[in-house]
C-alpha cells in the first residue's frame, strides 16, 4: 500500500504543480498588462518596467493563496480520471486498494495542501504583499484608498475620536491627518489637522508625531456659547493606541490581511464601536478556505471509478475546472451577499465549503460506496 500511495501522491502533485503554474503564469500576464498603464502615466523618472515586473512577481503569493483549491481539484480530477481510463486503478482495486483507503490517501495528500495554503496566505502572502506595495508606493507617490482615505475609530476615557489619514507617504509616514474629538455628550470639542504625521519608535509607543499642525478647540463659556481657541505648532505629539498596521489594515483589502493581524483589528473596531463585519467574514474565510482543499480531493476522487471511452478523460477535466471555478465564484459570491445582508460572519465563510462537502460526499456515496 505504500508504494501505492507514493505513486498517487507524486502523480498528483506533479498535476497539481503543473495546473498552479499554467495558472500563475496567466495571472502574471494579466497583471502585467494592467501595470503597464502605471509605467505610462508615471514618465521615465518614476514608476519602470522593471518596478512593475517586480510588483507583478511578489502579487504571486496572493494569487497562489486563491488558486490553491482549484487547482488542487483540477489536478487531482485529472490524476484520477487518467488512471480510470488507462485502467491502473482498476489493478490497484484488485490489488487490495478499497474506497476506504483511497480516500484515506487522498486525504492525506489534501492535508499536506491545507497547510501550504495556511502558510502561503497567513505567512507569505501578506509580507509579499506589503512588500509589493512598499514599491508601488515609493515611485507613484502615496497609497491611498478611495477620495477620503482611512477612516478610525477611538476611545479615550470620556472622549472618542474620528481619524482620518488621507494616504501613506513612501517612507512609511502619514499625509493629511485629520483628528476630530468628541466630548462625553458627544459633541466637537476639538479638530486638528497636520500636514504630515509618523509613527513613533519604540521608545515612544502609544503616540503619533505630528507635524505643521493646525488645532481648533472649542470651549464652551456657559450655557451655549462657546469660543474658538486656535493653535498653530510645528509639532505635536498625540497620543493613541492606533498602530501603523491599524493604518495600514485600513488601507489595504482585508484577504491581504494575516489571520492573527485581522483578529487584532476587528478587537480595534469593536472596542470603538465600528462595523467590523467585513473583516470577521475574511477572518473566518482565513479559517476555512485552506480546509477546502480537503473537499476538493474527495470531490475528485468518485472520478477514479468512472468508466471512459478512448478521449472523454477531457469532458470531465473541464467539468472539473467549471466546479473549481464556481467554488470560487460562490465564495465570493457568499461573502457579499453575507456582509449585505449582516448575516453570521463564520456561517458565510462556511457555507462554500460546508455546500461542497455534501457534494463531495454525496458522489462518494452513490459512485464509490453503492456501484
């Protein structure tokens, strides 16, 4: 049994080694194309075709981290599919492989899968990503989300505070910070406004140093009347819990997020009484996405005990792409629909897989264990 399950095992992982690669390679050409336009707009002193090479290869991870299951189910589909037609599986049948073992096989090719997708999209993927954005940001200027930028949240004691960062700055500091201090009644108390604003080091954890600051505070002197004090400084330290990767989550999508970053942020936005429903749907499809590579071999395998005429092993890898493909539309589709909706966020993350893993075992039943 043993040099069976080498065998499966190493024709799968060529498989699915080859499908990831025909795919990553599509991606990269896709990716290529639309930095193009970046190396256009930014003239010959900015952004080159060599920094867009270079952005487009660390986007790889991200790309790797998504097509795992599809191309874990394509490979594999294929894999079982070849081995139906040629008849190899019917000897390894005869030769004492039962249902049983096959998926048990499978299985423990799937696990090795679930733990390279957990390290490409918790580990790699993320330091890649900001890594490729490092770069971006450097030679076009800024990252930026939308017109308005960021937007935080926080509690100070009595107060609360409404942040905004217009964008980050190519060496890792801010650039139009906005503050607005609310009072226990809720009502402004102060507004600030500066130029350009950093972290500061570990030596003075808990602050923002802002720079070319405009205040404005408001203070009331009885009743409802209330005078306007301005203030003009070159700097101003302010204090805050709100750390560079708080700022930075705000800015980049969630999916680039680590499972352990988005746990910390959506602690963040509750304690400041934010929506964090949009990154607890990620932070559960982190959960639950490497785990569907497992469904995806038990999908494959009823195509083992399949019968094929001489050329039809193509109609079924197709139909394998088409379930890959729609695996993925459908968790995208579910994660919309369930941050719309304000539905369960680990139920959405779920439902995907939980709907193929009943596919999954529904075939295995009525192929496998009934004919």
């Amino acid at each position: 049994m043993k040099v069976l399950r080498r065998f499966i095992h190493r024709e799968a992982l060529l498989a699915v080694g080859f499908v990831t690669l025909g795919f990553l390679a599509l991606f990269f050409f896709f990716d290529l194309v639309d930095e193009l336009r970046w190396v256009e707009r930014a003239g010959p002193d900015g952004y080159q075709l060599s920094h867009a090479l270079l952005f487009v290869a660390l986007s790889i991870p991200s790309h790797l981290y998504e097509l795992l299951p599809i191309t874990v189910l394509i490979g594999t589909i294929f894999v079982m599919a070849r081995l139906a037609q040629s008849s190899e599986f019917t000897i390894m049948r005869t030769s004492g492989l039962g249902p049983w073992q096959a998926l048990r096989t499978l299985l423990t090719l799937g696990g090795f899968f679930v733990l390279l997708t957990f390290a490409v999209g918790d580990y790699i993927s993320p330091l890649t990503e900001r890594t490729a954005q490092l770069i971006k940001v450097r030679h076009l200027g800024r990252l930026t989300s939308g017109a308005t930028g960021a937007w935080l949240k926080e509690r100070q004691q009595e107060h609360s505070y409404a942040v905004n960062v217009r964008a980050l700055a190519p060496d890792g500091g801010m650039m139009g910070v906005r503050i607005f201090e609310f009072d226990e009644k809720g009502q402004l108390a102060s507004q600030t406004y500066a130029e350009t604003g950093r972290f500061t080091s570990p030596g003075h954890k808990g602050s923002w140093e802002l720079h070319q600051v405009r205040r404005s505070s408001f203070v009331l002197q009885g009743g409802e009347e209330a005078r306007v004090e301005h203030l003009q400084a070159p700097m101003l330290q302010w204090p805050t819990r709100i750390s560079a990767d708080m700022v930075a989550a705000s800015l980049l999508k969630p999916d680039r997020m680590a499972t352990f970053d988005l746990f910390q942020y959506i602690r963040h936005l509750d304690a400041n009484g934010q929506s964090a429903q949009r990154y607890e749907i990620e932070f559960w499809r982190k959960v639950f996405y490497p785990l569907s590579c497992l469904v995806m071999v038990v999908l494959a395998l009823p195509f083992a005990y399949l019968h094929f005429r001489a050329g039809g092993i193509a109609a079924y890898v197709f139909g394998g792409v088409m379930a890959g493909i729609s695996f993925f539309l459908l968790n995208n589709v579910f994660g919309y629909a369930g941050n719309l909706q304000n539905w369960s966020p680990w139920l959405t993350a779920a439902a995907p897989g939980m709907i193929y893993s009943l596919l999954s075992l529904a075939a295995f039943g009525w192929l496998v264990l009934r004919r």
